[in-house]
C-alpha cells in the first residue's frame, strides 16, 4: 500500500466511524441534545477532526439517515433470501422484536428521528427521514402484493403503523414486551392473511 492511499484509508475509516456514531448517539440522544464532540468522542475520533468530514451537526444527522437507510438495504436483502414473502414479513417483525430492548429505551430509531426533525423549522431534513420510512413502506407494499393480498400498499402502511406503534409505547412505558407480544400479534395477522397459493 501506498504512502497515498494509507491516508485515504485512514480519512475513509474516520469518516465511516463518525457516520456510525451519529446514527447512534442521535438516536439515544436526540438531535438537539448532541454535540458534535458527543459524536466525536462515540467514534473515537479528535473532536477537530470531524469539521474536515462534516461541516455542521446537519451534515452529521443528514449522514445518520443515510446509515438508517443502509441498514434497511442490509435487513431487507437478507430477508429477500427468504423464497415465500410471508416469511420475509414474519423475519422483519422478528427484527423489530429483536431490537426491542432498544426501542425501550429509545424508541425507533428512524421514527424518532423523524418526528424530531419534524419539528425543526428550518431545512429539509425531516423529508429524508421520511424517505427512509417510505422505502421501508415500498419493500413491505412489495411483499404483500407478492402475497396477492388487496390493498398492499395499505397492508404496509397498517404494518409499519404497528411497529412504529409498539416501538412507541415500549418506549413511553419502558417495557419491551410490549414488542414480544405485539410482534407475535403481527406474526399471527400475517398467518392469518388470504392470498395467491393460500387457500382459505
């Protein structure tokens, strides 16, 4: 390796470090209660350091929805391996279970996120969290008309609608089981759902 390619290297990891960080810790802290240094610090990286990656603590939340957004990319290609869409609905709401110690203590993390961005007065940041919800409502429309289910894009909207209720309450309430029950509730819906090659 190179002696130029080393810093670049190093500048990329840095940069991946506090995009990491900052999906994180705006999560857990919220939008107006983190730092740039609260980020800095979470990636380990000389809170002087971040100016040169990230100008303003919009560009660092703007590079958090883009985490959000590839984590979903991951979480739904590995469901798409997955050969029957009921199951691959059926994994995500495991997902969401599974994160339900988090979503105790924070909430959703693109939800949240969202709703406080929402209340901003400047910008259009609360557009791209929006996006990534809108992608996540697109891929599960996708699976239940891959079920042959009426109405699919309402179907995603009353899924997603659930999680994002659930993730809520466990949150206010401190309680993640709300999630386990919540979740086997969804599981058992989905089985519950007639479409193409499922006889009633």
């Amino acid at each position: 390796m190179t002696d130029s390619v080393k810093p670049r290297a190093r500048g990329a990891d840095k940069r991946r470090r506090l995009t990491t960080a900052a999906a994180r810790v705006l999560h857990e802290q919220g939008v107006e209660r983190t730092t740039l240094a609260d980020i800095a610090r979470a990636a380990d990286v000389p809170v002087g350091n971040v100016y040169y990656y990230f100008k303003t603590k919009d560009e660092l939340v703007q590079a958090a929805l883009s985490e959000h957004s590839t984590h979903l990319d991951e979480l739904t290609g590995r469901l798409a391996e997955l050969a029957d869409p009921r199951d691959r609905l059926k994994a995500l709401v495991q997902a969401w279970v599974d994160q339900r110690d988090v979503a105790a203590r924070y909430g959703c993390p693109t939800g949240t996120l969202a709703v406080e961005l929402d209340k901003r007065t400047d910008g259009s940041l609360d557009v791209e969290a929006g996006a990534v919800i809108r992608r996540l409502l697109d891929w599960v429309g996708d699976q239940f008309r891959a079920l042959g289910v009426d109405d699919a894009d309402g179907m995603a909207v009353t899924l997603v609608s659930a999680y994002q209720g659930m993730s809520l309450l466990a949150n206010a309430l401190r309680d993640p089981d709300i999630m386990t029950r919540e979740g086997a509730r969804l599981a058992d819906w989905l089985d519950s759902l007639q479409g193409a090659g499922r006889t009633p």
